[in-house]
C-alpha cells in the first residue's frame, strides 16, 4: 500500500529505551499463475530453496518503494541495499543491482487488498474488512483467512511471494503486519495477527526469500500459534518512525541475535543518529513517499553513509 499521509495507530510502547512505527507505501505489474498454496499442506517432504540472510550490521541502504517506475530507482553511493516494489521491479533489474553486490528486498502489501495491483480481482469482498482511511482504493484484508479451509488469501499471498523469488529478490519486506490494530472493529485479535506473521515467515522462507518484520515493535518478542517468537520467526526488522514514538528499544532484539534492523523516521528532527547509531540500528530520514533517487521529492539522510 501507499504511505498514508498521517499515521493511523500510535503502537503502543512497551519494552524499552528512546525511540514508532506506522503503515508504508507504493504502485503495479506481471504476475505468475501458480496454484493456490493451501495453508495446511506439509513441507517437510519438499526441498527449501537456500536462504540469503540480510547483512547484519552497519550498513548504508535505501527504501524507493514509491518510484513512479524502474527507471527513476537509481542507487545511492555505498548503499549495499536496497528495498524497491515487487510488482513494478523486473528480474533485470534485481539482477543488476545484484551484479553490483546489492543485496535486494521486495516489498509487497500481505494485509491489504490494493485496487490497483494486477491481481486485485483474485481478492473477494468478503476478504475486504475495512477501507484504508487513508487510501480509499484500499483495504485492510481479514488475514484470518490463511487458516480457513477453501480460503483464498493464502494463494494470493504465496503467488505474491512466488513472484519476489522468481524475480530474484533476496528478501521480502512484507507491509502491513498490524492488522489487529488497523480494524478498529476488532475482529482480529492480536493473536491472530501473531499467528499470521509466523505462516507468512514460513511461506517466504519455503520460497528461498528472506522475510523483514515490517513495524510492530511490541511484537518482537510475542510469539505465534507454534509458541515462536516473531524476532526468531524473522531475518531481521524494517520499522517506521520508532524515535518518533519512543519505541526503538525492542528493534535492539534483532541486533542482539546477530540480525539486520532497521528504522526510517519521516520528520529529520525525529533522528537522532547518536541513539540510533549507539543501539545498532541503521536509520534513515527519508521523504514520506519513498520515491526514486531520481524523482525531484527524493530525500535521503542517513546515519550509517
């Protein structure tokens, strides 16, 4: 989904230290006709495509999930990775920037039907629980459905990962893993948002994808249905705007197992690279839309080059 221009939910802070998280973007492309994957079905028996972790760390890297198209991404001197939209990203440019030894990460929505992707008539209104108050050609999806018998959200989400692999992505950032605080109806339970997050991370993993916690830093040391903690759960995290609201300390989780994290904040006065710098996490300001290097609203100040 596209970055909303406010913030829907302030997360709530609960672990520790000085630092939010929100929503995040984006824009539409090819996709591969799989079969559905059935949330239930074993994979014990089939061979998983070997993972490329994130790089842990200090390192400089950037977030162009808005570019209009391909060609206003343009990478920044040093980045060493580098987040762009899965649907409008081709395998040519995956492979480029991998040529370059960037390590690449595919951003893709799982909580919310979006009007405007190329599988957007695969979603039914049943799945379709609540319009973005911010973007009203879209809406957050019930995500419950992964773990209803004949459910479709399941199918959609593993094409979607399908598409990231077959692309030649390294990791994906998954958008949207809030939905049990995006519905305001309450109809997903927190629980039932840690129980989704955990099979995501199992379907990326089974298709040789890397997965990023995207936001909920008071999820990191929540655990699913299986009794896994979502920071063991994931490869790393991608938060939004945890100086903002306070919420940085439990970001350290990651990098205390040795794992990538990473945080933007969307107002400059928000970042304190001291903290963030003294924390291991690597922080950016950017522009809100996340666009291109080459588009004129680009914005980019980094803490770590």
């Amino acid at each position: 989904m596209r970055l909303p221009l406010t913030v829907l939910l302030p997360l709530s802070a609960v672990l520790l230290a000085s630092c939010g998280g929100t929503p995040s973007p984006v824009a539409a492309t090819v996709f591969p006709a799989t079969p559905a994957a059935q949330p239930t079905r074993t994979l014990a028996a089939q061979a998983t495509p070997p993972l490329r972790l994130p790089p842990a760390g200090k390192l400089a890297w950037d977030w162009q999930i808005g570019a209009a198209t391909e060609a206003k991404v343009a990478l920044p001197a040093g980045v060493s990775l580098l987040d762009l939209d899965g649907f409008e990203t081709s395998a040519a440019k995956v492979a480029d920037l991998k040529a370059q030894g960037v390590y690449t990460v595919c951003y893709l929505n799982v909580g919310s039907y979006e009007s405007y992707r190329p599988d957007a008539a695969q979603y039914p209104d049943s799945l379709k629980i609540q319009t973005d108050p911010n973007w009203p050609d879209e809406s957050f999806v019930d995500i419950r459905d992964v773990f209803r018998e004949g459910g479709v959200l399941a199918g959609i989400l593993d094409r979607r990962l399908a598409l990231c692999a077959a692309k030649g992505f390294d990791a994906v950032e998954p958008d949207n893993l809030q939905n049990d605080q995006n519905v305001t109806s309450g109809v997903i339970s927190r629980q039932d948002q840690l129980d989704f997050n955990g099979w995501l991370a199992d379907r990326a993993h089974a298709h040789g994808l890397a997965i990023l916690q995207k936001n909920g830093p008071d999820y990191v040391l929540q655990a699913d249905r299986q009794g896994r903690l979502m920071v063991d759960l994931f490869d790393g995290v991608l938060n939004e705007s945890c100086q903002r609201y306070k919420e940085c300390g439990p970001l350290t989780e990651y990098v205390r197992r040795g794992k990538l994290a990473l945080n933007v904040e969307y107002r400059q006065a928000d970042l304190n690279c001291a903290t963030m710098n003294s924390l291991g996490v690597n922080a950016l300001f950017k522009d809100l839309s996340l666009v291109g290097k080459l588009q004129k609203a680009y914005k980019r100040v980094s803490c770590t080059g």
